[in-house]
C-alpha cells in the first residue's frame, strides 16, 4: 500500500512537472484588456443567445475561459486597484462612496464627448474616492523592473494619474479619451503599438457598457451611431429594450477589441503575446430592481468575464469552471512570464487552472460601499452578504440559485454565522 502510494505521488509530481516545463513565456508581451460593466452571460463565448461579441468568440478559441471570475467590487476604481495590486479594496485601500452624477463639463477635466441628440448627458465624479497609494507594489511596476515597455490607455475618469493609477507606466494616457469611446483608445493603441515595444505590458481599458437607461436618466456619451439597439423581444418591456441596448453597446466594443487584435497579427505580435480581457464589475439589468454597477454585491454587478489566451494559443479550449477572483490575475500573468511574484497579497496564480492541474475553490470577496457597506463572501455553493449598515444578512446557494431570488437565511443560520465570522477575522473594516 505505502509502495503504491509513493509511485502514485510520484506519478502526480511527474505529470504536474510536465505542464510546469511548457509554461516558460519569458519576456513575452502582455495585453490587459479590462472592460467596465462587462456581463459574461451576455457574450457569445459563454453561451448567450445573440451573437453579440463574435471577436470575443474568435479569441475564446484560442484561450482559456473562466467561467466563474468575481469582482472584489462592483465599483470601478476598487476593482482595477484589484487587478493591478491583487489585494483586496481593505488592504490597497482604494475605496469610493456613492457615485456623483453631473452635467458634463461641470466637473474638472471632464469634456462632454457627444451624447445623443435630445439627452440629457451626465458624466461621474470621482466623489470620495481614495487615490491608489505609492507603497503598493503593482502588476504594471514589476513588469518594468524586468525592463518591459509599459504603457496604458484608460476611458475611464477615475483610473488617472492624479488617483494613483500611472504607477510603473512610462507611457500613460487618460485624458484624451477621458469617457469617450473604445475607438479612441484603439487610435492612442495603435500609434503606441507601431513604435514595436520588445517586450511590453499594455493596458486597454474601456467603458463604452456603462450605465446608459432611459429609466433611470443617465446616459453614457457614446455618439447614437454606435449605439443601434438589437430589436428588443418584447416590444412592451422597458427591461427588454435596455437588455437590447446594453447588447448593442457589446456589439460596437466587440468590433472595437476585434481591431486591437487584427493590429497584433499585422504586427506580428500575436503569436507571442499573453492576452487576458477581464471585467471590473458586472452590470445590472433590473434583477433585484436596480440598473448599473456600484449599488450591490450581487451576482448580476460582480460576476465577470476572464479569458486567457497564452503565446502560441498553449492550452486553448481550456475551461475553468471552479470560482477564481480578479485579485488572481496579476499572479497569474506574472507566472506566465517568468517574472518573480508579488509578495503578500490576496491573488494566487491560476496557472495551475490553466494547465488542466486542477486547484481547490477558493474563498471569494466582494464589497460595495454605496449605502453603507456591504460585502459578500462565496464558500464553495454557498454566499452570504452582510448589509453593515442595518445589519441585515442574506444567504444563498448560487449553484442552484445563481441570480439570488431565494434568500435562504432563516433556514442556513448555522452556516451564515460561520461565514459572517470569517468574514470579520479576513476582511475586517
């Protein structure tokens, strides 16, 4: 029995050994393709019902898909501060309260792009936002420390140099494209791109999904020629007629991603290149009531895209099904690479994932800070959310309620006080 054993370890060793070898990227390029208010079930790699994003589609085929990514916030600069830091928003401290809605132009460096004809066209503020602090060591820092060219693009107002988010980047652009459209970025991109940087880290990031209902009176400033809705199902149901707007806005930034992947083949620098497009946050279409991102924890606002495309397509086809969080991202594509990990933080590489290995669930966190905060703990099936604000607790198995309509905290008291006391002991206030 102990003879059998030894060889099976062996045997486990060897096999993990093997995929070890081939993940050797060293010094290849790296692309970071973060999209705000991205919903996984409304992309076609994923299975949604249009085809909204055949881009996506193509280059799913040559990566690997997780299925299940979770923001550590359903706001935007707390889950890019995740992404760049892996740390979860208590420790890298990039926090924000409620969002403010104002006139464009009214707020500083804020340019009205072109909202649609006969709107009223609102932009957002920073509000109490916390800036990204210096101390903490980035994913974009230690790819320069390996002497990579560093450079990103961001549409998004509060990812700017001023809030912390130009550390490591030796080419930073955030205000030409401040809120505007995913072909503005595309323009800033491939200029950059055709200097050929060897080797180089960039960053993409749009906001073309953001908020943009007529039911609630906020718009986003994307011109109506890109914004040409998918015929809504039910000609009555205002929630139908957003789901179609929503999809439409993917259409135009699918076509858009489509573009920055054709530059990387004419330049040749596909082949060699770590893709990843990942989500900040979710959006909500009206599940529990509400539209947008920012408001809850729920799984509409914090449920995100991730896929993966390694150099040469290695491992394409791969799906991941087990629970994975944004805070993993950066490990995973420093591991990549060949570069050394980041020291003390949340993520963990999902390299292992990657290689068809297999890894354990792991525990997965997220916050809201809108109305009070609120935060939310995954274990395997089973999900709790605290409202500090009330005290107010809710508790769901999401495999087999996924969208949360059955709050089954009456029931689940046992398991819910567990949770809540971890959630006190790691991710205290």
């Amino acid at each position: 029995m102990v003879l059998w054993g030894l060889l099976g370890l062996l045997g486990i060793l060897a096999f993990k050994g093997l995929f070890s070898s081939r993940m050797d990227f060293y010094q290849s390029n790296v692309v970071l393709i973060t999209v705000d208010s991205f919903r996984p079930d409304h992309l076609t790699p994923y299975g949604y019902k249009r085809e909204t994003t055949p881009n996506l589609n193509k280059l799913a085929k040559d990566s690997s898909i997780f299925y299940y990514c979770y923001a550590q916030s359903s706001q935007s600069a707390p889950s890019i501060a995740t992404l760049f830091t892996s740390l979860v928003p208590q420790k890298h401290g990039v926090v924000a309260g409620k969002r403010i809605l104002a006139q464009a132009g009214e707020l500083p460096n804020q340019e009205n792009q072109g909202g649609e004809s006969g709107m009223e066209t609102t932009t957002f503020a920073a509000g109490n936002q916390v800036p990204l602090k210096e101390e903490h060591q980035t994913l974009v820092e230690s790819f320069s420390s390996l002497g990579y060219a560093t450079a990103g693009f961001s549409t998004n107002g509060l990812f700017s140099k001023d809030q912390g988010f130009g550390q490591g980047f030796a080419h930073f652009e955030d205000s030409r494209c401040r809120w505007g459209t995913a072909e503005c970025v595309n323009e800033e991109v491939s200029r950059w791109l055709t200097k050929k940087p060897n080797p180089f880290f960039l960053w993409a990031h749009y906001n073309d999904l953001m908020d943009d209902f007529p039911l609630t009176g906020t718009h986003h400033q994307l011109s109506s020629s890109t914004k040409k809705p998918f015929p809504p199902e039910k000609e009555s149901s205002d929630k139908e007629s957003a789901i179609s707007r929503y999809d439409a806005k993917l259409a135009y930034l699918d076509r858009e991603i489509g573009k920055l992947i054709d530059q990387l083949k004419s330049l040749g620098l596909y082949e060699n290149t770590v893709i990843a497009v990942v989500g900040t946050h979710g959006e909500e279409l009206g599940e529990h009531g509400g539209w947008g991102h920012g408001t809850t924890v729920y799984n509409e606002q914090i449920h995100v895209p991730l896929i993966v495309k390694l150099p040469n397509s290695v491992y394409k086809g791969t799906i991941v099904e087990t629970k994975v969080r944004q805070a993993d991202v950066a490990p995973t594509l420093l591991e990549i690479a060949k570069a050394p990990p980041m020291q003390e933080i949340f993520g963990v590489s999902l390299v292992p994932d990657i290689q068809g290995i297999g890894a354990n669930e792991m525990e997965v966190y997220s916050e809201c800070r809108a109305d009070g905060i609120t935060q939310a703990v995954i274990e395997r099936k089973y999900k709790l959310v605290v409202h500090n604000k009330t005290g107010e607790r809710e508790f769901y198995n999401i495999k087999k309620d996924f969208r949360e309509q059955k709050n089954a905290i009456k029931e689940r008291q046992m398991d819910a006080n567990r949770m809540h006391k971890r959630i006190k002991e790691r991710f205290h206030l």
